[in-house]
C-alpha cells in the first residue's frame, strides 16, 4: 500500500516539474528574515505558499556570524542556525520550500508570472518580494578574504565585537555617517576614510560625527589594502597626493551603499532612483494590486532582521486580505 502511494506521490511530482507553468496563490520570494517570516504567517492562513530561497539562501545575515540583537536570543545566536530555525518553523507549517531564483517577472496582469531559473514560469494570485538587498563592497581581495573575520558591511549587527578597539568605516554618506557615530559609542577609534573632501551625509549627521572627538575623518583617502593574517590588523590607504598611509585597526566597516535585489521588477514596479521597491508608507503594498515588498528591498534606512521580519509578517496579512476578497 505504502509503495503504491509513494509511487503516485513520484508520479504527481514528474508531472509537476514537466508542466512548464505551475499556479499557486501565495508566491514568495527570498529567504531572508522577512522572506521566512512571511512565509510562517501564509502558511498559517492556509495560503500554501511556495518560497524560492533566491541565489544566497538565508540571505545576507549569513554574511555575520553571530547575531545578539535579535530579541529573544539573551544569549545572541549563530546566524546560520537563526536562519535554519526559521526556514524550519516556515517548512513546519506547510510552506514549500524550493531552491531557484526569480530571473524575469510579467506584473502586467493578475496572475502574475514569475519565471524561475530562466526555466520555469509559476503562476501566482499574490507575490511576496523578499528579495533583499546587496552591501557594496570596494572589490578588494583582502577584503573577501577577511569578510566575516575583520571586515563588515554592518556595524549594528558587528560592532559589538570591536568595544574598546580602533576601526575604520569607509564611505561619506548617511549609512557611513551613522555607522561611526554608532562605532565610536563602542570602540576606541574609529577612523572615517572618504574618497572626497566632503561629506554627503545629510547636515545632523554630518555634525555627529564632528562633535563626537574619537572620530577622525580622511578626507581623501582610499583603500589600497586590508592587512593582517588570521584577522585584519591595519589597511593601507592612498591619499591625495598619491602617498600611502597605514592605519592599525582590528574592524573594517563599509558603508558605501546596498543594491536592493529589485532589477526584474523594474519594468512594473515603482521604484526609488537606487532601485528600492516604493510601498504605500507604513504598508509592504507595492502600486499593483496582490504584490507586496518586504525587508531590506523596500528598506534603505533601518535594515535589520527584525525589523525586515515585521515587515514580512504585514506583507503575508495583506496577502491573505487580498486573497480573502476574491476566489482562486
Ligand atoms: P550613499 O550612496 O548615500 O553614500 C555612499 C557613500 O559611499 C558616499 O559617500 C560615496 O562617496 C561612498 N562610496 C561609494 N562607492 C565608494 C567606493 N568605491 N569607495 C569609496 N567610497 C565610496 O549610501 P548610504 O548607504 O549612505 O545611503 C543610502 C540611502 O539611504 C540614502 O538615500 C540615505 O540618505 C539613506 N539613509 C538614511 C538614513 C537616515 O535617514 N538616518 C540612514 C542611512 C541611509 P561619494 O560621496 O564620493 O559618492
């Protein structure tokens, strides 16, 4: 009996991965915190939701290793296993979780087509994007090999590691602005390396950094090099006249900027002029109707898990409210 049934379930699925279009009513996209979060939530109001993780699954908290400032964690928690325990809670409640990233999408009607893989199109009555955002980075070698052991793209969620030590933040703008007053609470020193001889961070930021004395600003300056063995111990930088100056830090933080994940969108959805998904403010609502943005890729400012899953929770609710007002 058992064997008869395994042998149909098979069956079902070699139908399935034939059929080149597959319907579902909730697609979600992303595997993030507000990826996940959404998917808890539409799995719980019987929505069925099929989730694609995306190209880096458990998204761009598995770049930091430990994360203490998620609420609940007294102890913090490893970012891997954070990002399983959701993926499980989300599997746990029926969600389908599938690997594949979303490469084209057709918003131009209800259902919506997304396809996957340059494969595979899904049909859905609402779509949840998930799809986060990117941290740029200079495009060292030293700063690949010291990513997580030195070097950061988030001082929220890394600086706690650097109290009482030097660092070094590089970029001029809000996020860099903020990220070396935040530091300079924690650390020593914190060194700002700015390619210009200004700053574009908006006039109260740029009056922290400043006022606050252990901040100081290289104006100028560029990174050539992160040294060190294990973990990073300096970084040789050019300055405006061509000359190369060390500095001895123990953190590199860069703030230069996030690509939100939005390109296939662009063609249907708002957007801001660097890419971020528009929503109705205080919603996830996108300008089409059944499509909802959560997370870091309607989010330049706050951009951390929590607030990312909050996000995704309110995106699976409107689904759901969407949902409930029509049939499938
Ligand atoms: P921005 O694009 O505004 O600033 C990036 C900074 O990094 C600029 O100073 C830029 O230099 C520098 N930079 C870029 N590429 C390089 C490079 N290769 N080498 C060295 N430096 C580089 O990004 P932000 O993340 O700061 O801000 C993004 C958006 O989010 C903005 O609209 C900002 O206002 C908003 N934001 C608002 C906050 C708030 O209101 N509290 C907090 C954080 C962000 P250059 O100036 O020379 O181009």
């Amino acid at each position: 009996m058992i064997k008869f049934k395994e042998l149909n379930l098979e069956g079902e699925k070699e139908k399935k991965k034939e059929s080149p279009v597959e319907k579902t009513r909730c697609l979600i996209l992303g595997s993030g915190p507000a990826g996940y979060t959404a998917a808890i939530y539409a799995a719980r109001a019987n929505l069925s939701p099929i989730l694609y993780q995306g190209l880096e699954p458990g998204g761009q908290l598995t770049t930091t290793t430990v994360i203490e400032n998620f609420p609940g964690y007294p102890e913090g928690v490893d970012s891997f296993q954070m990002m399983e325990d959701l993926k499980k809670q989300a599997a746990r409640f029926g969600t389908d979780i599938r690997d594949g990233a979303a490469t084209d999408s057709d918003l131009s009607e209800s259902p919506y087509k997304i396809t996957i893989d340059d494969e595979k199109v899904i049909e859905t009555e609402t779509l949840i994007i998930a799809t986060g955002a990117r941290a740029k980075y200079l495009g060292l070698k030293s700063e690949q090999k010291f990513k997580g052991s030195g070097v950061s793209a988030c001082a929220l969620c890394d600086g706690f590691f650097y109290k009482g030590k030097d660092v070094a933040v590089v970029g001029g703008g809000d996020t860099a602005a903020e990220e070396a007053i935040y530091l300079a609470g924690l650390c020593n020193k914190v060194y700002m390396i700015v390619r210009k001889d200004h700053l574009r961070a908006s006039k109260p930021l740029q009056e922290g950094v400043f006022k606050t004395e252990n901040i100081e600003i290289l104006f100028e300056h560029t990174t050539k090099e992160i040294t060190g063995n294990e973990v990073v111990d300096g970084a040789i930088l050019t300055n405006r006249k061509g000359e190369e100056v060390r500095i001895d830090i123990e953190g590199f933080f860069v703030a230069i900027g996030h690509k939100p994940n939005s390109q296939i969108f662009s063609k249907f959805l708002e957007t801001d002029n660097t890419g971020y998904i528009k929503t109705e403010p205080g919603t996830p609502r996108t300008n089409i109707q059944g499509v909802f943005a959560c997370g870091d890729v309607i989010d330049p400012v706050y951009r951390q898990a929590v607030t990312a899953a909050a996000t995704g929770c309110m995106a699976a609710l409107d689904a759901e409210r969407y949902l409930g007002t029509r049939k499938f």
